[in-house]
C-alpha cells in the first residue's frame, strides 16, 4: 500500500464494478480498504483458494502462542520461546503499518496484558530495522543478472545432516512419496515427538500417544489451552481466521 502514489485504501466496489461477486473466505492481495483483516497466501488472484495464512498473520499469533508449534510445545514450555524483536529493511519499513498488524494500540490491542496459563501470553515484540542490504537482493546497486527468478531448490546443511530438495521434496523423490518428506517436515517432527513421549512416560502426555493421525494429535486433551489461546485471539484481534480443519497426514504410514 505504502508503494503507491495514493495510499488511500481501495474501496470494494472499485475492486468489483457492477458484479455480484462474493468476497472470498480469506482475502488475498486486494480488498485493501479491509485493513487488518487476516490473509490468505498465496495472495495472488490467479492462485488457487486456501486456507493458508499470511506470514504476518502467523507472526502475530505466535505474539500469543509463542513460536513453538503445537507438536513441540508438548516436550518444550512455551513461556520462554517468544521472538524479541522483528527485523525488517529500513527501506520497507511503515510504522503504521507494523503497528496496525503486530502492535498493542493495532488489532491486536484486545490482547493487551493477556495472560493464559500454560506459559502463554501477549508478547508483542519490538520492531529493528537495518540498513544492511541482502548480498542476492533485485534491489542492490551495480549490474544485475538477466531476469532474476527464484529457485525451487533449497539445502539443509548439519554437521549430520545434508538435504538438497525440489519444490520441497528430498531430490530423487516424488511429491506423493512420504519418503520423500525432509528430515525437519511436519510429519518427521511429529513422529519424534512421538517417540520422545513413549520414553519419557509422563502420564499427562499419554493421551497423545493414542493419535494416528497429525489433526488427532493436535486434539489431543493435553494441547487443549494452548487451542484456548488461539481461539481467543482469533476471535478477538484477528478477523476472519478460519481453521484449517482438514491439513492432515498418518503420522506412521511408511
């Protein structure tokens, strides 16, 4: 918004002329008179509809929720695993903008001094911003290669540990194929999470043992605050967030 010569928001009728069409479940890129209203991404019109929320959206959440993910928050305590301060580039950096999304006088402001129990509570985090410029960035000064295009390729490098994959499929794998998952994807994770509760025993966690499927373990009774808080701040500060009820995968099927 701020990009444009008139950073007036959009009112819907400009969007939509004269047709009776609805407003979809989760607004991508346009409707920008709805400010502050949750995204979905991708945002683009062409991109097929989701339930899929913008990183800014997920961001503040995790104010509440913390950064750990429902799966990992059944080994590790929430209450010291919220982000401290954000960073972002100087040059694209709108403090009314970061305010009306992250902030407590934003939307976020019913969430102000919000306490839960479970470690959980409001830790809006405070905004940096540098002059540093990324090394690979379109922006930068001096020549730049002939027409720039992200890769589909990516690499996870440990000391243990080296991964080269393919639209997020280890290499050599097909996208149906559940070996072809990473070693740090939603289901290798849950299934260590699993196996690291089977060897702890704790009689409090034993009820997602019982789970067979990755939407059945983040039901799972002990996992019940933590779903408080996301509902409370859903309900309160982030309009139009609508669960996704149906991303889920056998958590052991080889």
């Amino acid at each position: 918004m701020s990009a444009q010569s008139d950073a007036t928001p959009w009112l819907h009728e400009a969007l939509l002329g004269d047709t009776e069409k609805p407003m979809p479940a989760l607004l991508g890129r346009g409707f920008f008179s709805k400010l502050g209203t949750v995204r979905r991404k991708p945002s683009r019109p062409d991109s097929q509809p989701t339930l899929s929320k913008s990183c800014s959206d997920k961001l503040a959440l995790k104010q509440c929720t913390s950064l750990l993910s429902s799966v990992a928050s059944l080994l590790i305590c929430p209450e010291n695993a919220f982000l401290d301060t954000f960073v972002l580039p100087d040059t694209e950096y709108v403090a009314s903008a970061c305010n009306r999304s992250f902030g407590p006088t934003g939307r976020m402001s019913p969430m102000t001094n919000m306490v839960w129990s479970g470690g959980y509570s409001y830790r809006p985090f405070k905004i940096g911003t540098t002059k540093r410029k990324f090394e690979h960035s379109r922006r930068r000064p001096g020549p730049q290669p002939i027409n720039p295009k992200a890769s589909n390729l990516s690499v996870l490098w440990t000391v243990r540990l080296q991964e080269t994959l393919i639209n997020g499929v280890l290499q050599g794998r097909k996208q149906t194929d559940l070996k072809g998952g990473s070693a740090v994807c939603r289901l290798r994770n849950s299934r260590l999470v699993m196996d690291t509760l089977l060897l702890l025993a704790i009689p409090m966690l034993v009820d997602g043992l019982r789970s067979s499927t990755y939407a059945e373990l983040k039901r799972a009774n002990v996992l019940e605050e933590r779903r408080k808080v996301r509902r409370h701040v859903t309900d309160a500060a982030l309009a139009g967030w609508i669960p996704n009820l149906e991303d889920s995968f056998n958590l052991y099927d080889d």
